[in-house]
C-alpha cells in the first residue's frame, strides 16, 4: 500500500498507510488531501482534527494535509457536498465497505 502522509504520521497503526484491521473500528482507510470545508464539517462532528494535541503528538491538521481519514466520515462529508479529495493509490479497499468506488474517484486528486 502507498504511503498517505509522514508528516504528520497518518492512519489506524500510524505506519503513514491508510491500513485498516479488526481493532480500527473507525476504518481510517480513505487517504484525504484535508480541506478547510472539511476540517470544519468533522469539528461540527464531533472529530476536531484541526486543533493540535501534544498529549498525542499531533500537531493538527492544515487544509492540503493528507491524513487517512474514517470512511464512513467521508461518505458524510461526500453526502453533505465537503468531501476532500482522494489520493486513490494510498486509499485502501476496506473504504469499499463504506463508500463507493466511483465516489471515490469522482473525487480523486490529480
């Protein structure tokens, strides 16, 4: 699988691949390049991502940050009309569960 993000160390088992398993009950599988819209649809969520915690060593995201996001969080996004693009090469299948294929490259990066 390609790598989503290094900087900040991105997905479930923070390896910077959007690699989802039986304990990623979020199934943080879908490699976004975050935008504003969408930063500000999770916080209105309940999933701030924008805000740094050094408690866990993240320093927040800023909009072009790629970062594996849940599925299911951007289907909401993609059904509210704020999905982030889609780096497809680093997106893995277990996104299929949850949202679509052609959704995915509807909105797919470059």
């Amino acid at each position: 699988m390609a790598i989503c993000s290094q900087q900040p160390l991105t997905g479930f088992y923070r390896t910077g691949a959007c690699e989802s398993g039986p304990e990623d009950i979020g199934c943080h599988a879908v490699c976004a390049e975050v935008t504003e819209e969408f930063l500000s649809f999770s916080r209105a969520q309940g999933n701030d991502l924008s805000t740094p915690r050094p408690e866990y060593n993240f320093p927040g995201l800023q909009p072009g940050d790629r970062w594996c996001v849940c599925a299911a969080r951007w289907k909401e996004a993609y059904d509210a009309g704020v999905p982030p693009p889609v780096i497809l090469k680093a997106t893995s299948e277990a996104a299929l569960q949850y949202v679509p294929l052609e959704a995915l490259q509807e909105h797919a990066a470059g």
